[in-house]
C-alpha cells in the first residue's frame, strides 16, 4: 500500500482526520494537538510515529513507503 491508499482506506474505515498526518497526502489544518504520522526521513527511510504537545516521538523506522504504511494503518485501525 502507499501513502495515497493508505489515506483513502482511513477515510473509508471512519478514522477521524485529527488522529493522523501523512506526509504529502493528508495534513489536517489546523494542526491536532497530538496525532500519529508517517513521514520520510532525511536518509530515504520511512518513519511512523507520534506528535504529542509538539514533539514529534519517532516509533519505528521502515525501509520503505509500503511497510509505514501498513505499521500506521495497524495502530489506526
């Protein structure tokens, strides 16, 4: 799965657009107070995590789009 499908199977399973931010796809505004991410990291990696009080907390690191993206549809769904 990538980025773009991932965003339309949240929408579609009814997961709430404040509980997530995927890079380049889905960036609720204004920004939520906390909510889960998926981002890519400077190195080319893929980066899943949490933003709470504005802090981003790096969970796991992925070495690529599809497997972040299937370790963000799991904590979401």
């Amino acid at each position: 799965m990538e980025r773009g499908e991932l965003g339309a199977v949240l929408a579609a399973a009814g997961v709430p657009d404040g509980y997530y931010r995927i890079e380049g796809v889905h960036e609720p505004v204004p920004t939520p107070p906390d909510f889960l991410f998926l981002r890519r990291a400077d190195d080319g990696t893929w980066e899943t995590g949490a933003y709470e009080r504005g802090v981003y907390e790096v969970i796991a690191r992925h070495p690529d789009e599809a497997a972040a993206c299937a370790h963000l549809h799991r904590l979401l769904v």
